[in-house]
C-alpha cells in the first residue's frame, strides 16, 4: 500500500466507521498518546524497564499502526499530501546531512 492509498483508505473508514473526523487538537493529542504508547513497549523491550504484567499482550507494530493512523488522520484534515512531504523532507535531510553523518566519528565507533 502506497502512502496515498494509506490517506485514501483511512478517510473512507473515518467517513464509513468512523463518522467524522475528530478535530485536530483532539487528534494531535490522541497522537501523543499512541506515541506514548509505543514509546512505553520500546523502553520495556530495548531498554531497562521490565514488562508489567498488563503489558505482556501488547504489540509495537500494532502501537506503530495506531501512530501511523493517527498521522494520517491529522494529514488528511490539514490537507497535507503525506507522500509529497515525504519526499520533500528526504530531499531536505540528503542535501542537509550529506557530509554531516559521514564525517561524525561517533557513527563510527
């Protein structure tokens, strides 16, 4: 699935399941939460907080989803083509950080 069909596909299942769009605020702030949420399994999994009890059925990829979805919602209501700024943003990041990565020694210890 391309991004735009990811936009294309979670405007009709807000439109269809969903009703309507939260507003933006609502959703900028849902959004934090689902990072939060992912934020959360990635300290229990990859850094020293065990897993509680309450957290051994939970899912980074589903926690990622929901960031993902949540994105999506808030690019489609802002009007914002997910794919275009994506590539916008590569091309900002190459002519950027071409040499900056490259020549910092820390990346390559």
């Amino acid at each position: 699935m391309t991004i735009k069909e990811a936009q294309k596909t979670v405007d009709q299942w807000i439109k269809t399941v969903g009703v309507r769009y939260f507003n933006e605020l609502t959703n900028m702030t849902l959004l934090i939460e689902e990072v939060g949420e992912m934020a959360r399994i990635i300290a229990r999994q990859y850094g020293e907080q065990s897993f509680k009890e309450s957290d051994k059925n939970v899912s980074l990829s589903d926690e990622m989803a929901d960031v993902l979805f949540v994105l999506i919602c808030l690019a489609n209501q802002t009007g914002i083509d997910l794919s275009e700024a994506f590539l916008k943003n590569m091309e900002k990041k190459t002519l950027r950080d071409k040499d900056r990565h490259q020549n910092n020694p820390k990346l390559h210890e």
